[in-house]
C-alpha cells in the first residue's frame, strides 16, 4: 500500500485563472504562489521574500491596486511600507476627493521650498502646504547625498508626504512617501530585520512553505 502511494503523481495545484486584465488571484493561495513567482523572476527587491511581496499585494488590494501596480508601487523602507510618491499623488488625483493638486517648487535659497496647492471637492477645503529647504537645514538633512543632488525633488517629496499626513490620509492609509522615509530614522538592513524575527513555526500552515525556488542555479 505505501508503495502504491509513493508512485502516485502529486496533485497539480488548481489552475490561477486568467482575464482580459491578467491573473486573478481570488485565493490566498493564488496569492501566494505569485508572490513566489515574482521572486523567482528576480522583479522583487533584493531581499524581499514570498510572504513581503504577498504583504504588498494585500495592501495595494486595499488602496485600489491591481498587482502590478501595488508591485512597483509599494516598497519597504526601514522596515515601513511605504509608496512612492508618484503612485502617492496619483492615487490622491485619481481619488475625486480633491478638485485640483498641484505640485511645484517656490522660492529661492533657504526660502525654497516644495509646494502642494490643492482643493479638496468632497469638502471645499484648500491649502497650500510646504516645506522649506530652512525646515530640511533644521533636520540636518541637507548634508545628505540626496539633498545635496535632487534639493527639489526631496523638498517636493517631502511636501508631499506633508499633505498627504494632513489632508489625504483618508486615502493614502497613513502610508509615507518612500522618498522621504528615509529621513525618519537609521537604516535598517534586510538581514537586521530577518535575524530580528522569531524562530519560524515548524507547524505553521503549508501553505507558506518558505522553501523558493533555486533561481542561481
């Protein structure tokens, strides 16, 4: 008997079904199985696992993200989700809660500054919010390589993020500018994180089988 069952092909996992706009991924196991094929193919950041990139999935589900798109849109930073602020002011344009956005760099010297000028449509709220290469000095972050080479993207980023705290986190979730993450405290490595996890669970479900696939060989 247990020879006849050790000659028994293995089940084929069921089929991830595929429409006009991609795979469908209706299961936590379909989920999965993507994120382990995304890490296979080497698209994920050095360093992510199956089970970061199935994080990402699930939070780009809740913000309106077909899979794709909460790939290149979301990343870790520091151990923060974060998304970049691209797919940030996207979302917040593409939301219909604010009539107008608009993002732009101000001023000059000390006085320069990124700016975020917009009307909210849901509730005729406006404001402009920036935030001054002065407030970047105060921090200490102008001494940084990215300050020091993209000033104005950073300024922008980081009035962005600004806006986005006060006046989108209804739809942005509370998540951060990936930019800008950086600034909020010291880097932490992927292999910091990982050594800092407990012990994994010899009984946890099978479904989260951590062994992936050999893509150096």
């Amino acid at each position: 008997m247990t020879e006849e069952i050790a000659k028994r092909p293995e089940k084929e996992p069921k089929a991830i079904a595929m429409g006009a706009a991609g795979l469908a991924l209706t299961s936590l196991d379909d989920a999965y199985r993507f994120a382990k094929f995304v890490v296979a193919s080497r698209l994920a950041p050095q360093g992510d696992t199956a089970e970061a990139v199935l994080i990402k999935l699930q939070a780009g589900a809740e913000l309106g993200f077909p899979p794709m798109r909460a790939l290149s849109a979301l990343v870790v930073v520091n151990g923060r989700l974060s998304i970049m602020g691209e797919a940030a002011l996207a979302l917040c344009r593409a939301s219909g809660k604010f009539r107008s956005i608009v993002v732009s760099c101000v001023g000059a010297g000390e006085d320069r500054a990124g700016s975020v000028t917009f009307v909210r449509a849901d509730t005729g709220e406006t404001d402009t919010v920036l935030f001054p290469a002065a407030d970047a000095k105060k921090a200490g972050l102008l001494t940084k390589d990215t300050y020091k080479s993209y000033l104005d993207d950073m300024l922008i980023w980081k009035a962005v993020s600004r806006f986005a705290k006060r006046y989108a986190s209804d739809v942005l979730m509370g998540l951060d500018a990936a930019e800008v993450v950086p600034d909020y405290r010291p880097t932490v490595t992927p292999t910091q994180e990982r050594q800092a996890l407990p012990p994994a669970d010899e009984n946890e479900d099978p479904i989260f089988d951590t062994e992936e696939p050999n893509v150096h060989a």
